[in-house]
C-alpha cells in the first residue's frame, strides 16, 4: 500500500510538469529574426525578374566547366613548389 502510494504521488508530481503550457516572454526568438534580418542583402531578390547582367552564357558555362575540370585533374603546374622554404638553394 505504501508503494502504490508513493507511486500515486510521484505520477501526480510528473503529470503537474505537463500541465501548463511554456509561458515564453514576449521577445522569445528575437535574436535569432534579428540575425537573419542582418544577414539578408536585399529581401526583395526573390521578385527580379531581370535577368543578371555582366557574364554572357557561354563564357559563364565555360567558366563553370573549367571550375567543375579542376576538381578531376589539378594543374600539373601547381604542384611545383613556388618558395625553397629549408635554404638550401642552388
């Protein structure tokens, strides 16, 4: 009887956490929106329908594909070591 007892008590006590909802204070996540606000460069981006000036097609896709070529076979140039760092020059 004494363990059902406590048992009764201990499921009230659990149950009392899940009473209420969480009362958060009116600035909750304010840091957060504050940051993201800051980090935005212009929120009406989305809206452009003009197209990005500067770079035509082709030259944009080639430089993409040499960019995309450059992760298959480095440049055989790049791996000559451009400074003698341990002095023992010629």
């Amino acid at each position: 009887m004494f363990t059902r007892t406590i048992a009764g008590i201990v499921a009230l006590l659990l149950l009392q956490g899940c009473s209420t909802a969480p009362r958060f204070e009116k600035n909750f996540g304010m840091a957060v929106r504050a940051n993201l606000t800051a980090q935005t460069v212009d929120p009406r981006a989305a809206a452009n329908t003009n197209p990005a000036n500067g770079i035509d097609g082709p030259a944009a896709r080639a430089a993409h594909e040499r960019y995309q070529r450059s992760f298959i076979q480095p440049d055989a140039a790049a791996s000559v070591p451009l400074l003698n760092t341990l002095g023992g020059g010629k």
